[in-house]
C-alpha cells in the first residue's frame, strides 16, 4: 500500500515528516534518512540511493522482511521520534538562485515574511494544479518561490508566461537540488518562516495539500 505523507495516521504516528518511510503492516522497517541525508549526517543504511548496490541490498533486506510475516514471525519496528525532543529547525539553505527574470537572489534576501516554495515541472499536472492555486496567496504576505526541475530553460520560459506562474520562478541548478537532497519527488513544498525556518514540507499531492499548506501559514501571521 502506498500513502500520501501528509495522509498517512501510521507514518504520523511514528513521528514521521520525510519521505520515503516503509512499514512491514505496523512495524517501521526503513526510515526517510536511510535514503536521503536530509541535510543530516550521511549514515543512512542505503546512501547514496542512486547507486544500484544500494537499491538492490534494500530489496533483499524488505524481501527478508515480508519472508518472517508470511512465516508466521514478527518483524521488529524501529522506535518512534521522541516528541519531547525538538530539534532545531533547520533554515533555508544559502544558496545562489537563477530568477528568470534575470535578478539572482538568495533565500536570506527573503526575510520578513513566510515563503513558500515548491519544486514543480511544467509536465507534471499536480504541480501545475498547485501553482494555480498560489495565485490566490497574498503576496504582501507570503513570498512564493517556484523551482523549476528536470526541464529546458525554455519550457520553463514558456509555461511560466502561459499559465502565469506567481512568484519567483527560478531553475534549479545542481548546488539548489543538492541543497535540497533531491529533492526525491515532484511536486515538494516547503514552508518556512520568516526568518527563514523551515516548519514544514509536503510531498507529493494529497486530497488535503492546499488545506494543510494555508493552516501553515495562518500559524505564521
């Protein structure tokens, strides 16, 4: 079975708030950062993921795994993220962006008020869907920044003027994918605060996205 993130009761129950997590019906078996550093130490069981090696060895491991359930056995869960423990929230990553309206600016350029960005492709219709929406977004009080990926500069060019796409549109080079570890699906959102915080990110499309996203950032007014 696969869950939207910000649908999934089992992954929230567990402290979860990346992707991807696997679970063996209730067990937690893999965690987001075995695949992805997440900005964070690079101790993941499966890093880097693109190398073939590494997918192979999480196949035998999950193979392993669902072996013991339809045995009869139990597969034994990872623990749950303390809640009592916050963590400090991690900021916007200081890196150059390319605006196409030729104005290169960093996310520090940004502070004063909440910012939105989403990594999207003109051929990817959630995304589309979603950048829609964010032109209803005030923009006096919330900055929008679209990251456009895995696409030419001139498609970028030409459905940002066809669909009015809102905000600073920006390509992303390598060093803003590599800041952002992937990102590892499209469409991703993220907001952050501010002073440049990040407080949440969204992956994939859910029923519920636009909902949850402007909860967000009425807690930022």
């Amino acid at each position: 079975m696969v869950e939207d993130l910000g649908a999934s009761k089992l992954a929230d129950s567990f402290g979860v708030d990346k992707y991807p997590a696997i679970f063996v019906d209730d067990a937690l078996v893999a965690r987001p950062e075995d695949f992805y550093d997440w900005g964070g130490p690079k101790t993941g069981k499966y890093l880097p993921w693109s190398e073939l090696e590494n997918r192979r060895r999480f196949q035998a491991d999950l193979q392993k795994m669902i072996d013991i359930r339809l045995g009869g056995g139990a597969v034994a869960s990872l623990p749950k993220t303390a809640k009592s423990t916050k963590a400090a929230r991690p900021l916007l990553p200081d890196v150059a962006l390319d605006a196409l309206s030729g104005k290169p600016f960093r996310f520090a350029d940004l502070r004063g008020k909440p910012v939105l960005i989403e990594f999207w492709a003109p051929w990817c219709p959630h995304c589309m869907t979603t950048l829609s929406w964010m032109k209803r977004l005030d923009p006096k009080k919330v900055t929008v920044v679209a990251i456009a990926i895995e696409t030419p500069r001139e498609d970028v060019v030409a459905a940002t003027q066809k669909f009015g796409v809102p905000g600073r549109v920006v390509m992303a080079s390598p060093e803003v994918r590599q800041a952002f570890s992937g990102p590892p699906a499209i469409p991703t959102l993220i907001v952050a605060d501010r002073n440049g915080a990040i407080v949440r990110a969204f992956y994939g499309a859910p029923p519920t996205l636009h909902a949850d996203v402007e909860k967000e950032l009425s807690k930022l007014k």
